[in-house]
C-alpha cells in the first residue's frame, strides 16, 4: 500500500505540472503543418467587433486606436456594443458616427448576446473580435486578412501582449503565465489548430459564426466552432494587441473565477461535438490544455493526501508533519510578498480561482455579464 501511494502521489504530480512543463515539450515532436498564405482569395470585407460595459477610462486611447486602424482601412465595419452602460461609454460611442456603428442594447445582455447581435447586423467575409480595454496594432488588420487566404483556415488568434508586467508581483506572474500559454499556443498551431482563442484579438469567417448560448464564452465557443466545421484555428504571433492586466491579486482572482466558470460551462456545452470532431492527437491537445488546468488544485491535493499517507504508513509521521508545515509556511511567506514565495503564492491562488470558477459552474452560476477590474488602470 505504501508503494502505491507513493507511486499514485508521483504521478498526481507529474499530471498536475504536465499542461505546463511536459505538454508544452511534447509539441515539439508533432509534425509541422504550414499555413498556406497565398494558396486561396484573400477575403473581400472585414468587420470589427467589441462590446464595452463602464470602459469610460479606456475608451480615450481605444479610440484613437480606431482611428488608426480606420486611417488604414476605410472600408472596415467598426461596430460597438454598449451593454447598458451607467456611465458615460454609450455616449463615447455614439459621438463618433463616422468612426463606428452602435448597436444599442435595452437591458444588460452579456458579451456573448452582444458579439452575436454586431454580427448579425453585419455581411463582412470576416469577423474580428476585440476588447475594448484592448489595443491593436493598426497593421494587425492586413495580416489577419492575409491568413484567410489559406482556405483551410476557419479562425486567427492573435498575440496579447500585456504593458504592465512589472507594476506588482500580479501582473509581473500574470505575464509570465501569459508568455508560456502564447508559446504553446505557437507550438500547438505549427501542427495544426490551438485549443480556443482569448477575446483580446482573433477572427473568423463569418459563413462559421455559430449560435453561442448568452452564458458561455463567446470566444471559446466561435473560435473553436471552426475546427468543428473541419477548418483550422491557427495563431498568428504578428497580429499584435496589447492589454494592461489587474494590478490586484484580488481583482485577478475574481477575473480568473469568472473566465473559469463560463469555460467550464462552454466546455460541457461543446465536448459532446469536440469528441465527435477531433482525433486523438487534438483531443490530446484540449485534455492537456484545457481539462488538466481546470482540475489543476483538487490533482495537487490529492498528490498531497497520497504522499502524507505513505509517509504515515511507513511510519515518518515526522516528515508528513513537514510536507504540510512547508506548504502552509511558504504561504504563509506568499502573503508577505516575499520572493520567490510571493511568486509561487500567485500561482496558487491563481489554480485555486480556476478550481472555484469550476465549483460555480458545477452549481450552475453563469456570470453572464461583468465589469471591468478596477485596478488595471
């Protein structure tokens, strides 16, 4: 029995650090399937699409952003979503009719349900979906174009860069969390399609918009639609956005609580079709991803538990004393923000957020709507 602990809490801990350490390493062995640029038309028309809610703060340089991008491409559809704002961003908006569309809203929707009405009230070839905290390079534009000229792609992801790693121990783990997600997110395209693309900047062909109930994600539901459809969902490290994170730790565990929740509630919705659709090797992918991240806290517990009844068995009551009394005072240092403890705190709030967000979906809240951290400006 001692050895089957043991060996049980070694192999909990090595799936607990596989989506990233081992995962991102096994990529490296897929074969490499290129983007075909070039090889098909390259997309007539284009729109771009985000919904605001209380973004009064960001909508200054989110507009002097548009115009760059409109100084560029004059043909672009620019349409925005005020999801019954109380201050002044509806006002913002509609104060550029030459800028951009507003598609009005009655009552407060969620992203989702605003995302689907843009797209309905637009014909372009292909959607571009955006934050509004978020800023894009104005080049961005052109090269995602340039990436639906390959008619095997359904969806581009861009790459989100965050401005404000260095302004607290949040963001400065936040950012490296972020640069290890957009490298697998590199490695996992090189071979064929990623595992969902984030809200900051990805596109799709408007012909593969698919319905996305008002309490999922939108972006997780319609970028991953394009592989349903048989297409590939490829990331582009040239279409650059740029995004300033929570300062908080506070703000980013609500945030991650939030996204975690919605993803697992989109993951129920789409896994019956996921299972159908994909092969081994991208059921592999999204398992690794996706499913081995979201249970990440309750797989390291039971590393833990499994680990102390061994030691309890073979009679080192001592050093089980000490696995946990390690835990709790390098927690414990964590709170004091005091390096490299302060660091390894983060990422454990960060795993215990994810795990929370599950435990909602799991009794069935939604987080349909939502609002903007306070603390990222």
């Amino acid at each position: 029995m001692i050895i089957i602990l043991a060996v049980l809490s070694a192999v909990l801990l090595l799936l607990f650090l596989h989506p990233y350490v081992s995962y991102p390493l096994s990529l490296l062995l897929f074969p490499e399937k290129p983007v075909r640029r070039g090889s098909g038309p390259r997309p007539r028309s284009a729109a771009l699409f985000f919904a605001a809610y209380n973004e009064e703060r960001a909508l200054p340089a989110k507009i002097v952003n548009l115009d760059a991008i409109k100084a560029l491409h004059p043909a672009i559809d620019i349409v925005a979503y005020s999801d019954m704002s109380s201050d002044r961003t509806l006002d913002m908006l509609a104060a550029r009719p030459e800028l951009l569309r507003v598609v009005p809203s009655t009552e407060r929707t969620g992203k989702a349900t605003g995302m689907r009405r843009m797209v309905a009230s637009s014909h372009a070839d292909i959607c571009i979906f955006t934050d509004a905290n978020v800023l894009l390079d104005p080049l961005a534009i052109d090269r995602l174009l340039d990436y639906f000229s390959d008619p095997q792609v359904g969806g581009v992801a861009g790459t989100l860069r965050y401005i404000n790693d260095k302004d607290s121990l949040t963001t400065e783990v936040s950012g490296l969390y972020w640069r290890l997600e957009e490298w697998i997110k590199r490695q996992e395209s090189r071979s064929g399609s990623i595992m969902g693309a984030d809200g900051s900047i990805f596109a799709t062909r408007r012909s593969l918009y698919p319905v996305v109930p008002p309490h999922l994600l939108d972006d997780m539901t319609v970028s991953m639609s394009t592989t349903f459809a048989g297409y590939r969902l490829i990331h582009a490290g040239d279409v650059l956005a740029y995004e300033k994170n929570a300062t908080a730790s506070a703000d980013e565990f609500r945030r991650k609580r939030r996204i975690a929740c919605r993803a697992f509630n989109t993951h129920r919705h789409l896994w019956p079709q996921l299972w159908r659709s994909y092969g081994a090797a991208d059921i592999y992918k999204y398992v690794s991803h996706k499913l081995l991240r979201w249970l990440g806290l309750p797989i390291l517990a039971l590393s833990g538990l499994c680990a102390t009844g061994a030691l309890l068995l073979a009679g080192e009551a001592g050093w089980a004393i000490a696995l946990w009394a390690t835990a709790i005072i390098t927690l414990f240092l964590a709170r004091a923000h005091i390096r490299p403890f302060g660091q390894i705190g983060e990422l454990f709030w960060s795993i215990s957020a994810i795990f929370v967000g599950l435990t909602d979906s799991w009794r069935g809240q939604t987080y349909q709507t939502w609002a903007p951290a306070k603390s990222r400006d």
